[in-house]
C-alpha cells in the first residue's frame, strides 16, 4: 500500500542517531538517500521491498512539527525486539509514550511500546500475535 513516509526533523543528526538506534534493532539499516539532507532506511535484506522509512526538513523551510493524532507502528518478530526498540529509542534522545506489554484494549496478543522521537512524531513497536508463553526476557542491564 505504501512506498515511503517522510517526516519532518528540525535537527538532522539528531533525527538520524534516533532512528539508527531504533532501526539497528528492528534489521533495517540506512540506504542511500538521494540528497545530504535527505535520510531513509529500509530492508537490505529484501532489496525487492519497495518502503522505506525518510527524515529531512521540511521542504517549506518551516519548523518540522509533530502530527496530533499521527502514529507510526513498527512490526517486530518478537516481545524482546519490542522492549530492545523501546530501550534503544530512549538511550537515543526519545521520550516514553507506553512502555512495552500488552493493551487490553486490544487483546492479550498485542504486545506493543511507544515513544516519541525527538521532534515528537509518536511511534509504535508491535509485536502480534504475542504469546506469552514463548515470550523470554532478556535484561540487558
């Protein structure tokens, strides 16, 4: 359905060593951009997938604002790479928005975290269906 988002950062390093951190976890990794002021990511490992991920500022040259009611979700295999999205996002400069576990709201197989990014955009890690039976927790601390 989709080929790319673009969000708006007004910090561009910043931006990038927060989505490196998230992305790194999740195995997608930085491909080449078309412009210096224009960063995506992808899956290295699928060439043939055809979304990527982008950051830039704002073509308008107007502050990068944050979308109210706009999310983006990531798909993890498992609850570990869920809570390893949510730690690294927070170590690189982002905010918590729900640490990871289970929603009611959406049934006890929806494992998910969320956070902020440094420009504030809300993101979503999902793992589902979770089971939590085959679930193991690995404190990295």
């Amino acid at each position: 359905m989709l080929t790319y988002i673009t969000i708006g950062t007004n910090d561009l390093q910043r931006s990038v060593d927060f989505y490196d951190a998230i992305f790194n976890v999740l195995g997608y990794s930085r491909q080449p951009a078309w412009t210096e002021d224009w960063v995506m990511w992808g899956n290295k490992n699928n060439p043939d997938e055809m979304f990527n991920f982008c950051i830039c500022p704002p073509f308008d040259q107007q502050p990068a604002t944050a979308g109210n009611g706009t999310m983006f979700a990531f798909r993890a295999d498992n609850a570990e790479l869920v809570r390893r999205f949510h730690t690294a996002g927070l170590l690189a400069g982002g905010k918590n928005e729900g640490a990871p576990g289970t929603r009611t709201a959406y049934g006890p197989d929806f494992y998910v975290a969320y956070l902020r990014d440094p420009d504030g955009h809300k993101l979503a890690c999902v793992c589902h269906p979770y089971s939590p039976e085959a679930d193991t927790f690995v404190d990295e601390e």
